[in-house]
C-alpha cells in the first residue's frame, strides 16, 4: 500500500447535481453517491485488491459531515492521502448546491488475518473462532482478493453468488468431474445466465486458479499465525493441529486442489506444489530443533505430517464410518509426535 496511496485515492471532488433547488435536501446525497460510485469504481477495485476498506460519505451542511467523519475515524478510519471536505463550488448555477464530500480508508489485512491467542491443547471450535478465515467469511475473502477481475461492484451480491459459484463447482467436480463440467452446467447449478457467470469468471481456468490462489494463501499464512511461539516443540504441535483444523473446515477445496491439480495451469500447478513444500520445510526446520534429528530424519517427519494431514481431508469416508471426530485426530497426530519426539530427546508442550 506504501508509495500507492496518492495515486489510487483521489477522492476530493464535489458532488453537484441539476435537481431542483426544492429536491436538493432529500435527493442531492443520494444522487451525489451515485455519482461517486460510478466516478471512481476503478480505485474502489484497486483498494479491495490493496486489503483496506474504504467509506465515502456526501451531504449537506459541513456539521453533519465532519460528525460522520468524527464516528469514522473513531471506528479506526483514517482520512485518505488526498481526501478533504470539499466545499461547494461558488460559481455559476452550482453556488447554491451546498454538497460536501469526504473519503476515509482503514487498513483490513492485518486486522483479518491476525490469529486470536491460543492455547497449546486447542480444539477445532476453539480455532474457528480465533482464525481469521473459517467456512462462513471465506467468501467475503475470496471477493476481496479476486474484485480487480469481478465485474459486479455491489459486494452482497457478489459475496453470495460467489459462494454459489464456487459451491456448484465442488459438486459439480465430484460428480461428473471437473474436466467434464462446462459453464453450462455451472449456470444450471447456480441458476445464473451465462452473461451473469461471466461477471465472475471467463472461464473454467480462471475458476480453477481462483480455488488454488486460496488455499495456497491460506496455507501460507499458517507458520506466520505461531511466530510467537518460542519452543520449536510446541509450535509444530499448532502448527499440525491448526492445519489438519484448516483440512476440516475447507476440505471441498483442498479436495479439489489436490485432485484436479493436473487442471491447472503448469505455472499454478507449481505454486500448489511449493505451497505444500512450504509447510513442510517450515516443520523440517522445527523438528530440526526440537529433537536430535539429522537433516533427513525432520524432512521424513514433517512429510508425515502433511501426509496424515491429507489423509483427513481426502479420505474423510474412512473416518466418518469409524466415527472419528476431527479433535480425536489430532490428538492422535500429536501423540504420535510426541512419542517420536521424546524418543529423540525432545518434547512436545502438555
């Protein structure tokens, strides 16, 4: 965002409008939001993508707006680079449209994706109220970080037919196969036209590295959520539990990503390849400290756990018919890693 706000947020103007003197009151703010939204839908799409949120606010008499802009900043907004109150112009037929305008900006990345403190022993509905992301918000995320590329400016809908979208495809993949599927199909499913899919994607590559771009961003950010875990012991224990957790609660698509990898393209195929080789030499690295382990021994190590991982979310048939809740495998994993740990001289936290 640094170096980039001046040039994206040129949010100064003023709203003028040609209603009737009579009208201005009830009509002018509405019409003056109409006119802004449409004036600067481009820098809205290139905040979304930069991860703040942005309020624009219009209205009459400049003590009604600097209170709006007082509860803003008091809920964290902060005025934009180049945003001001704008007085109304003095000249001409304008003079008597007494319209003021302001943009505020808050930065949103670091407040969605900061984890909640936990504890050492924690269980899944413990970690899907501290983790930023869970089932219910993935969509909203999914928006924020695909708007550039969506055509639909009004963020409910778009949220929700998303969430159509992406849902009809999972199901769609694991019936009739993710090669097989058309647009068609999906529009079926979903119940929009054709022109109204295309708002949101162009084609089935785009939908596929849309799925893929997620759970590799996902995945990345769990070492980051226990930086502040000092013991290398213990930060593999979050480490695994928080991803078998990650494996349960966004299992349809990891279960595409891993079965329809061949879909995508070779450049995205790589990236799903190192996203999972990123986890896993973040645990090489930790097992490395936490145990007396030479250098093939931790890789060997943490490849089981990706692999223990995966075998929840793909083969979760398994588990379901010997009644297997996802809290009772991972205390399984842990113990298992703890049993090889305290064989090799280190421990995992109790």
């Amino acid at each position: 965002m640094q170096g980039r706000e001046s040039d994206t947020f040129m949010l100064n103007c003023v709203f003028k409008t040609k209603k009737p003197r009579a009208a201005q009151k009830p009509a002018g703010p509405l019409w003056a939001r109409d006119c802004f939204d449409r004036h600067f839908s481009v820098r809205e799409n290139t905040e979304r993508s930069l991860g703040i949120e942005l309020i624009l606010g219009a209205g009459f008499g400049i003590s009604k707006v600097q209170r709006n802009i007082a509860r803003a900043r008091a809920a964290g907004y902060v005025s934009a680079p180049s945003a001001r109150i704008c007085g109304p112009a003095r000249a001409g037929f304008w003079r008597d449209c007494p319209c003021y305008s302001f943009g505020l900006i808050r930065p949103r990345t670091s407040r969605q994706m900061d984890i909640q403190v936990l504890p050492a022993h924690f269980t899944l509905a413990q970690f899907r109220r501290a983790a930023p992301l869970n089932e219910t918000n993935i969509w909203e995320f999914l928006f924020d970080r695909n708007s550039a590329r969506i055509g639909v400016k009004r963020r409910d809908t778009a949220v929700e037919n998303l969430e159509k979208i992406f849902v009809a495809t999972f199901r769609l993949a694991n019936t009739v196969g993710f090669p097989v599927m058309t647009l068609r199909d999906l529009c079926r499913e979903t119940g929009l036209s054709m022109g109204g899919l295309y708002a949101y994607i162009e084609n089935k590559d785009q939908l596929a590295a849309m799925i893929e771009d997620l759970v590799r961003h996902v995945t990345q950010m769990l070492p980051a959520w226990f930086a502040h875990i000092t013991q290398p012991a213990a930060q593999i224990e979050s480490i695994v539990r928080a991803n078998i957790f990650l494996a349960e609660m966004f299992q349809p698509w990891l279960y595409f990503v891993f079965l329809e990898s061949r879909t995508l393209q070779p450049a995205q195929r790589d990236d799903a390849k190192a996203a999972e080789l990123f986890i896993q030499s973040h645990l090489t690295t930790l097992f490395s400290h936490a145990g007396e382990f030479d250098d093939g021994t931790a890789a060997l190590l943490a490849a089981h756990c990706m692999s223990l991982v995966q075998d929840w979310h793909l083969k979760r048939w398994k588990f379901r018919a010997a009644n297997v809740r996802v809290d009772a495998f991972a205390d399984s994993v842990i113990d298992l890693l703890r049993s090889r740990l305290a064989a090799a001289g280190g421990r995992l936290k109790e």
